[in-house]
C-alpha cells in the first residue's frame, strides 16, 4: 500500500514547549561547559555580545557560535543527558565537512537562533519531504551546530522517541552532488559499535536523506541575527 501524501504543517504548528535562559545565563553555560577553551573563543567576547544582543532579541532566543569558530565535533562531547556525555559516531568523522547549505548564517562568531521547534509533527518525513515543507512555512532548517547549541542550554529537549534531524547541515561532494547522509541527534540505545556504555547518551550522527523514522522530528528556525 502506498504512503499517503505529506501534507504541509501549518505556521501555527511549530511551537516549542522549551522556554530558554536568557542570553547571559546561556553565555554563563557555554563557558561553564568549557566551550570558550575546547573551541579558542574569547569567553568576555560571548559574554559581551550576549549583554548586546539581548537589548533587541526577541524571547526564546537560543545563543549560538558560529561553526567555523565552534565546529560540531568539538561540542559534541560537552552534551549530557542525564550523567552520559555525548559522542560523534564512529562513520562521521568527517562531521565538520558538513557545512550550511540553503541557510545563511550571520557574520561573526555570535549570533541569535529565533523560534526554534524540534519537529514532532514530521516524524515519520524523510529529509528530501521535509526541507520544502519547512520553507513552504517560511522556517530554516537547523545546521548541526544550532541543534547541539540547543541541548547544551536544554538538555530534555532531547527525549526518546522525540528526537531530531539538522537537515541545514550537508556535505557536498567533489563532483557536485551532495552526500545522502544528512546529520540528526538522537538517544543512544548502546548498541553494535556505540558500546553498552553509552546506552542513554546523546549521539551525533547521521541518517539517509530519503529515509523515514518515526522517531526523528526536523528542528527548524524562523530566522537568526547576528
């Protein structure tokens, strides 16, 4: 039996149930997790442009440093869910390879992610479905770093079953065409390469991009600003 069409959410469907910190709470918390030292970033530099911005930036506003300046394999450890660390999958060491493409990120290595939403309602949507679903709506997909930059202020956002894709992140090959992987963040169930003792931790990692899992939602944004 073939599988009934995707309908297009509506605006109205992507809301977050995550209220976030403020800005300078969410520089304190970047710098506690050691983010300024893993990633060579000026600690006062975050702080003061988190004292700047939140002047004019709207409620719910998530503080992200830009890939180039904080790229996801250095943030990946510093996730935690429960008292598991986070870990990059053994197949996608090539992770920082997979640059925005379709997004258009601020200049600078601070900026604002606006409105974000984990997805929910498009589980069970393959990346290739979901991409023209979220510009229909006028949203952006997360790049991978926005998502992890998300968990490291909410860990709960990440729940079993509840999980997401950061389809903004793709790795263009050297012919053109873009690699199927696409990058996703989900829960570890300590399975086959993972190992036992990861069973619960937040992992990186990656699914194809015309597959479906009910299981992954797609984070989205309305916008960002530096």
């Amino acid at each position: 039996m073939p599988d009934a069409p995707r309908t297009t959410p509506s605006a109205s469907a992507f809301t977050s149930a995550f209220p976030l910190p403020s800005l300078a709470d969410q520089a304190e918390r970047l710098i506690g997790l050691g983010v300024p030292a893993l990633t060579g970033i000026d600690a006062g530099e975050l702080r003061a442009f988190a004292e700047k911005a939140a002047v004019d930036a709207p409620a719910g506003s998530l503080l992200a440093v830009h890939p180039d300046a904080a790229p996801a394999s250095a943030l990946a450890p510093s996730l935690r869910l429960a008292d598991k660390p986070g870990f990059l999958v053994v197949d996608m060491e090539d992770v920082d390879a997979f640059t925005p493409q379709g997004v258009e990120l601020p200049d600078g290595p601070f900026y604002l992610v606006h409105d974000l939403d984990r997805g929910d309602h498009m589980g069970n949507w393959s990346p290739e479905e979901a991409l023209p679903a979220l510009t229909a709506v006028g949203r952006t997909p997360l790049v991978l770093t926005e998502g992890i930059h998300w968990l490291l202020q909410r860990p709960e956002v990440l729940e079993r079953n509840k999980c997401f894709m950061t389809i903004g992140s793709r790795l263009r090959k050297a012919n053109g065409s873009f690699d199927a992987r696409t990058p996703a963040i989900w829960i570890s169930n300590g399975t086959g390469r993972d190992g036992k003792e990861r069973k619960g931790a937040p992992k990186v990692g990656w699914c194809w991009w015309n597959n479906r899992h009910t299981w992954l939602g797609f984070g989205s944004t309305t916008g960002r600003a530096g």
